[in-house]
C-alpha cells in the first residue's frame, strides 16, 4: 500500500514507521494490541474512579484511589500516545477525513478539560468527603460526564473501520 494523501497526510504516510506499520505483517496489529491494552487501563481507572465519586464503595477513600487509579491511568497514556500515533501515520489521510476519528480526538480533548476541572475545583476540597460521605454534585457530574466521554472515545475508535 502506497501514501495516498497529499501535504502534511502525505508526508506522514511516506515516513518510514509508516511504511513499516503498512508493510509488516504483525507490526500494525501488536501495535493496535498494545494500544487498546492502554485504554482498557487508562478508561478502567477512570471508570473505578468515576464510579467511587458516584457513591459506590465510599468506605475507600477518594483520595487514596485517585493517588494509586489514576497513577495507572496517566502511565497509560506512555502506551497509549505513540501507539496512536503509529496507527494515525500509516493511514493518516484516511483518519484525518475520518469524522469517527475527529469526534474520538474532540471526546478525548473534552476528557481531559473535564478531568482539569474536577481536579481545579472539586477535588481541591476532597478532605469533606473523601471517606464516606457523598461527594458534591459538582463531582458526581465530572464522573458522569467522564464516563459518558470515554464511552464516547471507545465507540468512535471501534468506528473507525466503518467510516
């Protein structure tokens, strides 16, 4: 298979992981492996987070589970970034069209501005709630919210075949 993109898309397609990730055999696979491995830990620390928040387990201090959850979630993204980039150069005209791939990229920035707030406003009073008390709205909305997100970015990159 040939870069079929001109430009940027084009010149990202012609570089040599490109080429590599087009022409092995195991090399694109192992790699989308290990990518989805990264999000499986990165959205199911999330979503053992997110479910804490919303009221499950709440004898667990909140903030002893964000300090070991969310270690593993951020370490995630060390998988989780080149693998994507990877899969994105060897295709990338393709994904850049790709409006499942644009609606991922938009679900994970919004992931992250969500997860940037909770972190600026709610969770900056954690010692109120952090052990079985119901943490404030404005919390359980994050973890709403980040586990409508994350559902999002699942959906849309299992999409990505189909559009």
């Amino acid at each position: 298979m040939t870069p079929t993109g001109a430009g940027f898309t084009g010149w990202l397609e012609a570089t040599a992981a490109a080429t590599a990730m087009r022409q092995s055999l195991w090399l694109y696979p192992i790699v989308e492996i290990l990518h989805i491995i990264g999000f499986v830990i990165l959205v199911g620390s999330a979503a053992m987070f997110d479910l804490r928040l919303l009221g499950l387990s709440r004898e667990l201090p909140v903030t002893g589970m964000e300090r070991h959850l969310l270690t593993w979630a951020r370490a995630s993204v060390l998988l989780i970034v080149p693998t994507g980039g990877l899969m994105f150069v060897a295709h990338a005209t393709e994904f850049a069209g790709n409006p499942a791939f644009r609606l991922k990229l938009l679900f994970l920035v919004l992931a992250g501005l969500n997860a940037a707030v909770f972190h600026l406003r709610p969770f900056r009073q954690v010692a109120g709630w952090d052990r079985g008390a119901p943490a404030p709205l404005q919390a359980r909305l994050a973890a709403c919210l980040s586990l409508a997100l994350w559902t999002g970015v699942i959906a849309c990159g299992r999409l990505l075949a189909y559009f």
